[in-house]
C-alpha cells in the first residue's frame, strides 16, 4: 500500500480521527488523493537542505 505524505488545511474530525489544521500526516495514497481533491489538504513537498558555499575566489579587496 503506497502512502503520501500531506499537510490538513481544514481541522477535521469524526469519531475515530482528530486532524488539526497544519498537521502532517502519512496517509494511504487513495485517501491522500481525495483529500487533496476536496480541498481538505496538500501535498508536503520534500524540502532541499540547505548547503555550505565554497568561498569565492578571483575577488580581492582593492587598497
């Protein structure tokens, strides 16, 4: 069973289930799906870490 991963949009709630707007959460795909559809929730996009820069080189303070 493939999942996603999604972030609520909308708080929602039912009998069995509690999900907060803002919550991430790991959800059958199907349901994933629908949810996205509806409005309800969107994808959590993976997020590049950030890197270290080699210092620059051929620039030299002017006297």
């Amino acid at each position: 069973m493939k999942t996603m991963k999604v972030r609520m949009l909308v708080h929602m709630s039912g009998p069995n289930v509690i999900r907060n707007t803002g919550d991430e959460l790991e959800i059958e795909g199907k349901e994933a799906q629908r949810l996205i559809e509806a409005g309800i929730a969107e994808p959590v996009r993976k997020v590049k870490a950030e890197r270290a820069v080699k210092g620059r080189t051929g620039e030299k303070a002017v006297k």
